[in-house]
C-alpha cells in the first residue's frame, strides 16, 4: 500500500503520494483520486517533498532533488526526461520535445504523455506550450500553468 499526505501551497491543497520512499505522484486539488488505495500518513519523504514543493512555488527552489518513480511505457519515461531537461525559466513547444526525441512527427504522442505525467511540476510539464505560444492544456489548469510559468520568469 503506498502512502498519501496533502499539503497546502500557494495554488492549493497537494496531495504527493510514494512507494517504497519513492515519489509516484502528485495530485492538483481537481483531481480524482482512483481506485488504488493510500494510507494517508506522512513519512520523512513526503515531508522532504512536501518542503520542497513548497520552496519551489514561493521561488526559494529551482531544482527537485528527490527519488522519482513515475510509472508510464518506455515512451512516456522518454517524453519525462525529455522534460526533465527543459531548464527553469524556459519553455519548448510539443513539436520541439518530439523532435528531440527523434520524430517531430509525435507531437500528439508528447502531448498524451505530457498529459499522463504522474508527477507535474516536479516533472515539468508545464514548460510545455502550443507551438503558436499559448498555453494549452494543464492537468492543474491553465491558471496554475500560468502561475508557474511567470514564478520561473519572475
């Protein structure tokens, strides 16, 4: 059973979840939790990522420095690294994460992984923009999208 703790931040109630002292997810406060069931406990993890994403969303953090496990296809893991490398402050387009991946031609595939992200903002997702520059669809909604955005470019 993996283990669940929420905690308050500046764009809501966060729920971070993990297995085995690895983070699996994070939960905006519109999300439906599925049918896996947590224990809702915190453990010294959850508190160091709860800290951390805290730090990240009042400016003091640029960087995570936490054990990820996020669960998704060999496609999936590949588009997270990609975005795992898209610097804070900056943005690319889902065109320009398929083409680094080898296929520019995959920008829906992106999208859905982008999508299916386990772990926004700590894998940033958000840096991911329409290739005309507007902000497409965010998990969290576009006005946290937004928000994390000009937090980065402040």
């Amino acid at each position: 059973m993996d283990n669940l703790f929420y905690y308050d931040t500046v764009i809501g109630r966060i729920g971070i979840s993990e297995h085995k002292g690895q983070i699996t997810h994070l939960f905006f406060p519109t999300d439906q939790l599925v049918s896996k069931q947590y224990v809702i406990q915190e453990t010294a993890g959850l508190q160091e990522a709860g800290k951390q994403l805290r730090e990240y969303l009042t400016g003091g953090r640029k960087e995570f420095q936490l054990r990820f496990a996020p669960a998704g296809t060999e496609f999936m893991r590949r588009v997270w690294t990609a975005l795992l490398h898209i610097p804070y402050g900056h943005t690319q387009t889902y065109k320009q994460i398929a083409a680094s991946l080898g296929n520019e031609k995959a920008s829906r595939a992106v999208g859905l992984a982008n999508h299916k992200n386990p772990l926004p903002i700590f894998i940033p997702c958000h840096r991911v923009i329409g290739t005309n520059g507007k902000m497409v669809g965010y998990r969290g909604g576009i006005a946290v999208k937004e928000y994390l955005l000009n937090l980065e470019n402040r």
